[in-house]
C-alpha cells in the first residue's frame, strides 16, 4: 500500500491496537434530521474526544464542526435517495476528490447495494471512486448492507458484500454483525472490517455485547451511530464500547463502567 494512503489510513485504524471506534453521524444525508442528531453540533462536539474518526458528510463537516478539530474525517460521498424513496439503491458518488482532499478527509466512503436494483451502478462507483482514491493516497470505505439488504443480513449475504467490495479495491469495509458466521465474514474478506450499530438496541447491555462480539469475531472496531448518540448517556456510551475495542474489556465490565458513572477506563 502506497505510504499516503497507509499513513491515512492509520489515523483511523489506530496502528497501536489495530482497532478503531469511528463515530458514524451521516445519517442526515437519506435520514434528514434523525432523532438526537437533529442539531449535529450539539450531539457530534461532547463525543469527539472519544472517536478516532468521524464519518460524516461535507454540509455537516463545514456547518458544524470546527476547523481546528484533530479528529479524522471519513467523508461520506455517496447520496441520491431520501428514505421516502421504495429504493434506496439509488446512489451515485455526490462529493468530489477534489473537496475530499479539501476538506482534509482521512478516507471517503459510499454505500454498495449488493441485490438491490442498483447493484451495478453502485459497484461501478466503487471501483471508479477506489481509482480516485489510489490516485490521491485516499482510502475508500465501502458500506455494505444498508436499507432493504438489512433483510438479508445473514452471514452468507455479508461475505458476498464484504467480499465484493474488497475485490473492487475497498480498503476497509463497514457492514453489520450477524450471528451465527460473523468470524466467517471478517476471514472471508481480505480488508479490515468495521461494524455499524444499526438501529438502537433495547439494552446498554446488547450494544456493548455486540461490540465484544464483533471484536472476538476479528473485526477491526465499530463505526457506531445510533447506539451510540441515542443512548441516554452517549459520552458514557461511547467510552464503554472504546474500553471493550481498545482495551479487551468484557461487555460486563464495560457495562459496570458505564452504570458506575464515566469510564474508569
Ligand atoms: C448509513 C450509514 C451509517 O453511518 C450507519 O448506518 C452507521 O450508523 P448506525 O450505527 O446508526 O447504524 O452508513 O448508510
């Protein structure tokens, strides 16, 4: 891997554990205002200490987050359907390299929609957008499993995702966990795997599991959104799944943490 892209790429993936907690605060871009993320500022600023990335789109990077932040930035460069459409297969690449690279991004991401409607163009983004990212040193994550494909997340539908995208030259992939297989999915795929949280869990206890889980099965960290910032105690929240990504803490003790009052850890 060319030195620009690896050294990018490890200011997310921390090379000191190999893992990675990325806050994930795009939903805006099909979601409009979703609930807690209405005023991003407000909801994204207590959280940034804690997040070894942001991903993010560029409206939200310019309005509402400052510019003196040390905080990676994985810009999300995909759009096209509002969740009002029947189908939300239809993306096209929407933020250009060139703003990318302007607005300093760490790495770019897009949403690929293996078995949707859309499946081909979405793919031939992505190889288009890893020529882009190669050519600048810019690591391209590659969503995998969003919208009606959640249906279908078991662990053979994940591999075939995650295994496409990495073969189309995605240098970290973001997909959700299933049970049973996850380890299968992450060995299958020859590029670090990142969970999403997808929608807020009944429990502290089933997030901070899910984060333990998807860690044990081999995946690299989270890129966490929801559970994260809906939780009533997001700071709390997000430095338990740190503790459980970067420090091999166990769901129950990240969880006694989280009850006890702002990580010990
Ligand atoms: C939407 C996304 C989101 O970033 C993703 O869903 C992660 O957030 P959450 O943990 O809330 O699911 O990529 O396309």
């Amino acid at each position: 891997m060319e030195w620009g892209l690896r050294n990018r790429l490890s200011r997310i993936i921390r090379p000191t554990t190999g893992h990675t907690v990325m806050l994930a605060v795009d939903h805006g871009y099909f979601l409009g205002p979703t609930r807690r993320l209405e005023v991003p500022r407000k909801t994204i600023e207590p959280l940034i200490p804690y997040a070894d990335a942001l991903m993010i789109t560029r409206g939200v990077v310019r309005t509402s987050i400052d510019p003196r932040t040390n905080v990676p930035i994985v810009l999300r460069v995909s759009g096209g359907a509002s969740v009002l459409n029947e189908d939300l297969s239809h993306e096209a690449v929407t933020t250009s390299m060139k703003d990318a690279v302007r607005i300093n991004a760490s790495a770019v991401a897009m949403s690929i929609f293996v078995g949707a409607p859309h499946e081909h163009d979405s793919l031939v983004n992505l190889g288009e957008l890893v020529n882009l990212g190669e050519e600048h040193s810019m690591p391209v994550l590659a969503v995998t499993a969003v919208g009606k494909e959640l249906e279908k997340r078991d662990a053979r539908y994940l591999s075939l995702a995650c295994r496409m995208a990495a073969e189309f030259g995605a240098h970290f992939v973001k997909t959700y966990y299933c049970d049973p297989g996850f380890d299968k999915v992450v060995e299958s795929c020859p590029v670090p795997v990142v969970v999403a949280g997808g929608p807020k869990l009944e429990t502290a206890a089933d997030v901070l599991e899910l984060t333990h889980a998807s860690i044990g099965a081999g995946a690299a960290g989270v890129d966490m959104g929801r559970n994260i910032w809906q939780s009533d105690d997001p700071v709390g929240m997000i430095r338990a799944v740190r503790s459980i990504v970067h420090e091999g803490a166990t769901a129950k003790e990240a969880l006694g943490d989280l009850k006890g009052g702002k990580g010990k850890r």
